[in-house]
C-alpha cells in the first residue's frame, strides 16, 4: 500500500496529484459513456455508436474508477 500511497500523493503532474488526475478522467469517461447514449437523438453521428463501443467505455470507466478507489484507499491503510 506503500507504493500506492505514493503514486497517489507523491506524483505530481501540473498542481495535482496523481489521485486528482485519474479522478478526472474517471468523471470524464463516465460523462462521455453517458452522453453517447443521451444524444444519440439529436446527434446522427451517435446514431452509429454501437451497444458493444458503448459498454467497452464504461468498462474502462469502472476500471479507471477502480484504480481511483485503490489509491484513494491507499491513504488510509
């Protein structure tokens, strides 16, 4: 947990650390993966989104989730 801990907090890329980043691009994946499926009526291009393309995105959006849990957790063990 040591090592985690460290790549959390230890990392810094800009004025965040690296916990603050993966974050980020957690709630960006979520929010993309959901506005795929919401404007699939106004937009034509995401009429061609598949069902597959859009559950691949929200996987990887519960990974990157995932590690952002394990290195928030990190802090705490």
């Amino acid at each position: 947990m040591n090592t985690l801990r460290e790549i959390a907090y230890g990392t810094y890329l800009g004025p965040f650390p690296m916990i603050a980043l993966v974050g980020f691009v957690a709630y960006g994946l979520f929010f993309a993966t959901a506005l795929v499926t919401g404007l699939k009526r106004w937009v034509p291009a995401f009429r061609r989104v598949s069902v597959r393309t859009h559950r691949l995105m929200a996987m990887v959006a519960l990974l990157v989730a995932t590690f952002h849990l394990l290195l928030g957790i990190s802090a705490y063990v």
